[in-house]
C-alpha cells in the first residue's frame, strides 16, 4: 500500500521503516502537519498515517478521499483530532493505536509531580551555578495526601498504583469504575467531589465533548488552595486562560502540562529564534510553579516501537478485512 505519513520526525521514520521491513509498504515521509494546505501532498495514497496535532476535519478528508485514500492510521490512541463522521460519510476506515505504553505516559506523569513539588530543575540549575542554599526549594510529603484522578484507564491507573504505594490516598472518578483501580486502594467519587477533596489533580480522561475545559474557572474555585494540576492527556481539558488567575491568586500552586490546547503551531519545532505569539502560553511560562513540556509523555523507545508495529499491524489487518478493535468509529466518542 502507498501510505503518506504526515508530521515526521527522524525517530519516526527510523522506527516505521524497521517495522515495515517485512510488508514492504511504500512509505512516503513527510515533515509538513496534515491541513487543507497540505493534504494534496497525499494524492494516490491509499493510507495516510498521522499524529496528535494533524487536523482531520472534513475539508481535509474530503481532499483526502478525492485523491483515494480509504484509511487514516492514526499514530495514537486519541482520535479527538479526526472528524469520524466525516471520514464515514466518505468510506474512509480509521485505525489507531489503543495502547502503546501507558508506562511511558505514567512515569512522566509521576515525574512531572515529583519535579515540581522537590523542584529538581531548579535544584539541578543552582548547584551547577555554585549556589547551594535550599531557601525556597522546599516541597511537602506526598505520604497522606489525596490524589485525584480523573479518568481511571490503563495510565490513569499505572499512576495511581506507585501514589498509593507511597501512602497517598488515591480517589478516581469516571463513568465506568475499573476494578483495578479499586483493588489497588481507590475508591470513586463524583468529579466535583474528586475536585474539592484532592491535594493533587492528574487528567487521564480522552478529550471529548464533555471533557472539553473541565478545568475552568469554575471548576478551579471548588478546588483546595495551592492544588497540584497535571495534565498529560489532551489541552484543552484544561483552559489555559482561567488558570492564569488561579495561579496568580495561589489557588493553584502548582501545574504540570505536557499537553496544550494551541500546542499544534508550537510543539514538536524549535522556535527558540522566534516571537511567540501566544501570550496565555508565554504568561504561564514565566510562573517558577509551572512546568510545561512538548507533548512527550509518550515518548520512549518502548512506545515508539509499538506505535510502529501497531500502525504497520493496521495496515495489515485493513487489507485482510480483519476487525481487531482499532478501529476508531463514531459509536467511541
Ligand atoms: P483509557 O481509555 O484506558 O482510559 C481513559 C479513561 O477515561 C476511561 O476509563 C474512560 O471511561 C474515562 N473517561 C472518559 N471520559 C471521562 C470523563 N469525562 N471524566 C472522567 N473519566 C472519563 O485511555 P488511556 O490509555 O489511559 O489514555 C488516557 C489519555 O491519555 C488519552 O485519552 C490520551 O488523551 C492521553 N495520552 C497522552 C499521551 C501523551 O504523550 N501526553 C500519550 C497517550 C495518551
């Protein structure tokens, strides 16, 4: 199959190239997010494989499918960037990665806790400027503290597990209660329950129509002062904007992202020699208590390797008519 792969990377395209080394797919590479500017360049493609930032909307589909393509393979297991009924009205199939490594996601999320409460970075900067007074460093115990976790899935889970193990008391809430959750010590709650009672707040829910900003100004005001928010599951869970006051009124007191909800026109580029016109992102930067990072959670060799053989496994799998559970259909959202 000709398959046009849109936002790569050099690690993506070492990583498809060695999974495709038996099928012998014919691959074409290209560095360009997937838009209606760019969506030509997959003419003749009957796949075109893309990634969290592409925009699969129906202008983009509809010239998707004018030049032939009948599947989208999504590098990913969130498919909130795809119009899915857009893409059936055309008889385009979509295929993503369920799961590639919630590990991956899991660790940096607990890194990202353990980083702003100890303040590593910060730590790290000073000795190495000879300055090794701790004034200002100081974090609190995670033992006894309450965490949060919305959305009680494979990752939500893998970061609560290793929380509870410390000694902090693990609440969950989502509209399907996961046995595993429960077995490893957390109990549920309604999500404004969850919010008032939690010392840290972590995200692990799929971004969906009722998802969207559900950590708004409102939302903040139910929450305990100096809360931890974490967010490493999809921006715009989180409106940026409203966190701005939290922030500077220390209602929240500390905040981890890893996703952003304009992150398409910054993340994955070095814009280290340009004006950013993004001033809720370039505000939130100049906060010590906020740590952002460039959508890279997922990001390790394990996941990379997965995500490549599953995408491949996809293709595989369309061509023989075989259902497998990856595909992505209106019924998901
Ligand atoms: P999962 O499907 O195993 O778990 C998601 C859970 O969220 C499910 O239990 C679901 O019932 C629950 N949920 C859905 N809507 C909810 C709501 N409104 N409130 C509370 N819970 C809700 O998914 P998994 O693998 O744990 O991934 C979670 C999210 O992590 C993905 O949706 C994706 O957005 C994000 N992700 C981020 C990555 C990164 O690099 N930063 C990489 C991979 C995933």
């Amino acid at each position: 199959m000709n398959i046009s792969i849109f936002s790569t990377k050099s690690y993506d395209r070492t990583f498809l190239e060695a999974a495709n080394q038996t099928a012998r797919h014919r691959l074409v590479f290209h560095e360009a997010r997937l838009s209606s500017d760019t969506a030509r360049l997959a003419a003749g493609a009957e796949g075109v494989c893309a990634f969290v930032n592409d925009q699969l909307n129906a202008e983009v589909i509809d010239i998707l499918a004018k030049g032939g393509t009948r599947l989208i393979l999504l590098r990913c297991a969130g498919f909130n960037q795809v119009d899915l009924k857009a893409a059936a009205a055309k008889g385009i199939q979509v295929r993503r990665v369920p799961a590639y490594s919630p590990y991956a996601v899991a660790e940096f999320t607990l890194g990202m806790i353990f980083t702003l409460n100890r303040q590593y970075h910060r730590a790290y900067n000073r000795v190495r400027d000879g300055n090794f007074s701790i004034d200002g460093l100081m974090g609190f115990d995670l033992h006894g503290r309450t965490v949060g976790i919305i959305g009680t899935g494979k990752i939500g889970c893998l970061t609560a597990k290793p929380l509870a193990a410390l000694g902090c008391k693990v609440i969950g809430c989502d509209p399907y209660e996961n046995p595993e959750f429960t077995s490893l010590g957390g109990s549920y709650m309604d999500c404004a329950t969850l919010l008032a009672e939690s010392d840290i707040i972590s995200l692990h829910c799929p971004l969906t129509p009722k998802s969207f900003h559900l950590i708004n100004t409102a939302t903040l005001g139910k929450m305990r002062e100096g809360v931890m928010i974490i967010n490493t599951s999809r921006g715009a869970l989180i409106n940026a904007a409203d966190m701005i006051g939290a922030l500077k009124s220390g209602k929240v007191g500390y905040l981890g992202i890893d996703v952003y909800e304009q992150e398409g026109d910054l993340f994955y580029q070095d814009l280290s020699n340009e004006i950013i016109q993004d001033d809720v992102l370039q505000r939130l930067l100049t906060f010590p208590n906020v740590m952002v990072t460039s959508h890279q959670a997922y990001f390790t060799d394990t996941a990379l390797r997965n995500i490549s053989e599953t995408t491949l496994g996809n293709v595989e799998d369309f061509i023989a008519g075989k259902s497998t559970g990856n595909e992505v259909r209106m019924a998901n959202v």
